[in-house]
C-alpha cells in the first residue's frame, strides 16, 4: 500500500519521536507512550477508538482502594493497618463487614482462595466489575526488566535496572506527565502537539487534556492547549463580534493578533492566541452540538463532583468526534481531592473514591447509552502506589499499585495479574519476593505490558510496539506476556 505525502511525513515525525522516546528508556511513562500510540494507530484506521486516562495525583492507596478479604489475607492486612478486634475498623484498617456489599466476585477464582472488594465508596465500580466492563489491574508500576525482590536489592545496576528517582512524590508525578524527574518542561500531550504541527490541523484534537494541566500539554513546538470543564480556556470575549462593545476593537485585535512583529516572542504569543482561538471556536462548536441535556448524559450529577463534570465534556467530544475529524483519540482527565493521604486517609479517601466511582460510573453510562461503549477504553494511573504499614494516620510513598480498565471492550469481571502476598515482612520467603519494605508492592506487572495491550486494541501493529514502549522487548512467555489479554 503507498502512502500519501502527508502520511508519510506523519509517519516520519512518529518514527523520528519514536526515537528521541526511546532515547529516555526506563523514564518513558504509559501517558507519554500513549500519545505515540495515537499517532501510530491512525495511520490505516477507518473505524474510531479513544482512551482515557483517569489520574490519582498523589500516589493512591491500594490496599484500601483493592481490598484483600479473604479471611487469612484480611487478618494480616488488619494487623499490619492496626485494625480493631474481630476484624472491624482500626487505625487505617477498613471493617470486613463494611467490604461485603463490594465484594468482588470474579469469573474465574484467584489461587489459594484469594478475595478482594473494593473500598466500600465504590460501589458503581464493583457494579461495573460484575457487569462484566471492568477489570481490576493487580500490582502494576514501572519495570524496566522483571525483578524479584534479590535482584531488585541487587547492586548490579546494568543487569537489574531500576527505574529512576523511585519513591519521589514530584519526581514520579513528573515522570508519569512528561517521562523526566521534576524541572521538566516538556509533557506528553505536548510531544502530540508537536506531531500534529507536522500533519494536518485537526490532529491537535488527538489528545487532549481537560484538567488544564501545562506541564502535560506543553511541548517543543506545540502550545498547551488546556480545557476547562466549560470548553477551551480562552476569554469568551475573543470569540464574539465585539470587544468591550466595538466591533472595531474586536477588528483591530483580530489584525494584531495574525501580523507578524519581527520580533520572535510577539510572533509566537500571537500563533499561541491565534491557534487557540481556533481551536476553541471548533472545541465550542462541537460542545454545542452535544448539548448537556441530552439524554445520554442524564447519569453524570449536576453538581458536587469534579471527575464527572470533566468526564461529561470527554463524553460529549468523544460524541462529536466526526465535526473534529478523528478516528483515534487520548484524553487525560484528573481525579480530584489528591491522594497524597499521609495523614487522614480514612476519611479523605472514602470521598475521593466515591466521586472516583461515580464519575466513571456516570462516563460508562453515557458511553453505553451513544452506543460506543466498545470503542472507549478508561483506566486509571497514579504516580505510585502506597505503604501498607502506617505512616501516622495514613500512608507512605511506595511503588506497585492496583488500576482499573473499564469498557465495553474489556474482558470484565477479572483481576488481571498476580496477586500479591499481604506481607512486610523480611524473611527472604518467597511470599515475601513482591514487596520492597513495609509492604511496598515491588510490580509484578510492568507499565509496558500494560500499556502494550491498550496500545494493541488501539490498533498499533505488533511490529510497531517497540517504538512505542522501548522496555516491551525485555519481557515476555508466560510470567511477563506482553499482552496481558484483558481487551476484546
């Protein structure tokens, strides 16, 4: 098959940034991989597909998200939490019984007669999950080749590497948005930008972040484009006829923003404005054509939960995606609240999960009722997981963490990996091989075969994989498959 010119050049800028990413090597984040994966599917796509990233700024808490319930694996998880007697609440311990009406029944049984429910908050998750379009994602995190807990304490660096700057809130926030440590400048939805400047104009639209953030939207070339739960985040001043009531003010403005100055710094502040308000005037025009009214949005709640009120604006893009001409999309989205829970995580986190599993209860709702349920992936992404052990009234930083994929696409009703030993001890058993200290989850599924599966259903080849996850090759067989076989 022969390309177009502009296919070709696509092609090139996607091979050329393939490259520089793989360059970065065990910093590359699933966020960063997957805008690559956007710009490789739509080479030959015909049909639509989007994904949707739900991030937990923080590091979010597994063992209170993905709870272990069985009764051995409980009791050693309320000890360890400082739970009360007869299995109730306690410290930073959830009561068993409280975990009942979330517990998770899957299609096939874990081994050894493993159970788990989820916080007791999330009970449009777990109605998910037994509807057959969510999957729970055990113990997954960075890896750049599988380690067990003596290589991983090995100081052979070149035959076990670690990823960098482990542990670090702002450093791995950094990493997950942009693949560098903190002082970065450049984010992944910003490396998508700079390969749109290199096709056609509605590839800006390929990625797309509504929880504004700069870092993940900035890039080389491109300019962050930043929306808001409301549209494009540009004065609705400059949209209009008019400005401060003169037609030929608003005229005036219009010249000056288009002419060129000779002076590099006016020059680009005036492409930013240009281009952001033709993008938001296309952003608005299709907003407008999915009115919050209809129906298949009656699901999100009007008010009090800021999850869903950025879900609903993906769904009504995700709606409109023929008037912005796309066929392959990513969108990153926030969870609010912060996850940071060193200290009141008992509380804080029942609400952050709560608005968690409403809004994307809401968001699956609104996918099911357009009937494209099966072309919309959601999963969730945190910086790191958390301590089992306490940290006060809370929790420390750690490394391995539990997700969720939801979709009609998803092969449901399953937890997808190993599940790990309830345990912080440091006996060399190997039930203690999955934890690095203090019950910190040493993954024992990598991002790279997680994202590599996404990538797949995506519509990426196989023969392309390497370019975008450049670890995927040190995995593989039946401990570490690539494809994780969790999408239809």
């Amino acid at each position: 098959m022969h390309l177009l010119n502009s296919e070709l050049h696509s092609r090139r800028a996607f091979l050329k940034r393939s490259s520089q990413l793989a360059m970065v090597g065990a910093g590359l984040p699933t966020a960063l991989n997957l805008a690559a994966i956007g710009e490789a599917a739509a080479f030959t796509a015909t049909d639509y597909k989007a994904l949707v990233c739900v991030y937990m700024p923080g590091g979010s808490d597994y063992a209170n998200t993905v709870v272990t319930y069985d009764k051995a694996s409980y009791d050693l998880y309320s000890a360890v939490r400082e739970g009360g007697p007869d299995r109730t609440a306690g410290g930073i311990a959830l009561g068993r019984d409280a975990l009942a009406p979330t517990l998770l029944s899957p299609i096939q049984a874990l081994p050894a007669g493993r159970q788990y429910a989820l916080h007791p908050a999330m009970t449009g998750m777990a109605q998910l999950f037994h509807a057959g379009k969510a999957a729970v994602m055990l113990n997954v995190g960075p890896l750049i080749v599988p380690l067990t807990r003596s290589s991983y304490s090995s100081a052979n660096n070149v035959l076990y590497p670690k990823p960098p700057k482990l542990f670090s809130h702002n450093d791995q926030t950094s990493v997950w948005l942009s693949s560098k440590p903190e002082g970065a400048t450049v984010g992944w939805g910003g490396n998508m930008g700079d390969l749109a400047l290199s096709g056609n104009s509605e590839a800006m639209f390929t990625c797309m972040s509504v929880s504004g953030n700069a870092l993940f939207l900035s890039g080389k070339e491109a300019s962050p484009l930043r929306l808001g739960t409301l549209g494009l985040s540009v004065s609705n001043n400059l949209l209009g006829t008019s400005m401060y009531g003169s037609n030929t003010v608003k005229s005036a403005y219009d010249s000056l923003i288009v002419q060129s100055s000779g002076h590099v710094m006016e020059d680009e502040y005036n492409r930013v404005t240009k281009r952001s308000l033709d993008a938001r005037v296309k952003i608005s025009d299709a907003l407008a054509s999915q009115p919050e009214t209809n129906p298949a949005y009656s699901q999100f709640p009007a008010t009090g939960n800021g999850l869903a009120s950025q879900l609903k604006v993906v769904a009504r893009l995700i709606a409109a995606r023929n008037m912005l001409g796309v066929k392959r999309q990513v969108f990153y989205v926030t969870a609010p609240g912060g996850y940071d829970l060193h200290d009141n995580l008992i509380t804080q986190q029942a609400s952050n999960l709560g608005v968690m599993s409403a809004g994307i209860s809401a968001f699956q709702s609104a996918m099911d009722n357009l009937g494209i349920s099966q072309q919309v992936t959601l999963f969730t992404g945190s910086e790191f997981g958390r301590t089992l052990t306490s940290n006060g009234d809370g929790s420390d930083h750690g490394w391995g963490n539990h997700h969720f994929v939801v979709g009609g696409a998803v092969k449901g009703q399953q937890f997808v990996g190993r599940a790990p030993p309830v345990s912080i001890a440091n006996s060399g058993a190997s039930e203690d091989q999955w934890h690095v200290g203090s019950g910190s989850l040493l993954p024992s599924t990598s991002i790279d075969q997680f994202a590599s599966t996404l990538a797949s259903w995506f519509g990426v080849p196989g023969s392309d994989l390497g370019l975008i996850m450049p670890n995927v090759g040190n995995f593989g067989g039946s401990d570490y498959p690539v494809n994780l076989g969790f999408m239809a």
